[in-house]
C-alpha cells in the first residue's frame, strides 16, 4: 500500500501513522523526519536545504521531493505511508511524476477531518516538561500537581509553537496551503477518505483500519 495521510495540526497524524506501521507492516515517512535525517548526515541534498533554512528562505518543493522519493526507494514491499508530505498541490504534482518513473501510483489518501476549535483545544492546551519532554494536557492528561511534572518535578511550559497565535496561524497554512491538496487527488482519481478526527484516538484509528483493511483486500484482488 502506497498511502498520503492528510490533516490539520493537531488532528493526530503522528499518533495514527505509529498505530498504521504497527499494524500494516509500512514505512513511516514524515518530511520533517527526513529533513533532519539528512541535515544530520550532511548528505548533499542535506547541504542544500541547510544553505536555504540557513537564509531563512524556505526549501524548494524539488528538494524536499527529491528527499523523499529517495526515501520511498527503501520501503518494504508492504508499502509506506506519507506523513506531512505532500504539504502543497505542486510537490503533490512532482510526487506523482516521480512514483509514475518507477511505474508506481498513491494507491490512497487519507484525510483526518477535525473542526479547528477542537485542533486549538488540543494544541494550546498542552503543557510540557523543559527536562525530560513528558507532555500533558490542561484538561485530557493532567498531572498529578497541576504544572508540575509527574517524572521530575519541574514546572511545565506552553511552547512557543502551541501558544494561540502560532497555532492561528498553522492553521490558516494548512487550510491555505495542504487543504487543495486533497482536491487534486480527488481530481485525478485518486481514492480518498474522509475520516472524522473529532473522536477518541482508538475510534479513529477503528475507522482508519476499515479503510485499510478493505484497500488492502482491493490491492491483494487486482495483484497490486
């Protein structure tokens, strides 16, 4: 299987890709992840990024593709799931030229719906700890002594990136920017799911397993 999940800051992606892999046997790929991966190594293609964030500018859509159709080359037959990438209709559009090189296709994409009062909720609602990283959540994962943290002791922060104004303004990226990507899928025929990313985890990742059970069961039908 050759999976895009989409969805909005906040909607879940990491914590469903993690039980996605676990399950379907997928190489997680996440743009963010690679990105750094390669910085880290100081690949060529690290360099080049590097000499862009370096400035301040941001990497150009073939940089990023170029990253990560190297890294789709090593996915297990099982197949990979795409994870913040494509974040634009242009890197969707350069993905789709790559994987069509190689005779390959997005088998299916899935999207985790979820209204943005509830993303600004979850978001500006966390707490974390400046020593060991733990995360906790004004009203979901509280901890036992309200902002301190359970492990050590220290008091926990809000990050700059889950303050409401970063948060306003990811949001208005993503619906700018990510949100058309969907669009384009649907255009050129791609399968596309809509999952309703309000609920609990568990019953999201429910929904997310039926699509995937029955993609799986379609791809096994037509030799895929």
């Amino acid at each position: 299987m050759r999976v895009v999940l989409l969805g909005a800051p906040g909607a879940g992606k990491g914590t469903q890709c993690k039980r996605i892999v676990e399950k379907y046997g997928l190489l997680h790929l996440s743009s963010g992840d690679i990105l750094r991966q390669e910085r880290a190594e100081g690949t060529e293609l690290g360099r080049k990024a590097q000499s862009y964030m370096d400035s301040g500018a941001l990497v150009p859509d073939e940089i990023i593709v170029e990253m990560m159709t190297a890294a789709i080359t090593r996915a297990p037959q099982a197949g990979f799931i795409l994870d913040g990438f494509p974040r634009t209709v242009n890197q969707a559009i350069e993905l789709d030229k790559a994987l069509a090189r190689s005779g390959q296709g997005i088998d299916a994409v899935l999207n985790l719906k979820i209204d943005d009062r509830l993303v600004a909720q979850r978001i500006t609602g966390r707490r974390s700890c400046p020593e060991c990283g733990a995360v906790y959540h004004i009203e979901n994962l509280k901890p036992k002594v309200e902002g301190i943290c359970d492990n050590d002791g220290a008091k926990l922060i809000q990050r700059p990136d889950d303050s409401p104004e970063v948060v306003s303004n990811r949001l208005e990226t993503y619906h700018r920017q990510t949100e058309p990507v969907l669009d384009y899928y649907k255009s050129n025929g791609t399968v596309c799911y809509d999952i309703s990313a309000d609920s609990g985890a568990d019953e999201i990742t429910d929904l997310l397993f039926e699509k995937l059970d029955g993609l799986a069961k379609s791809l096994s039908e037509i030799g895929n």
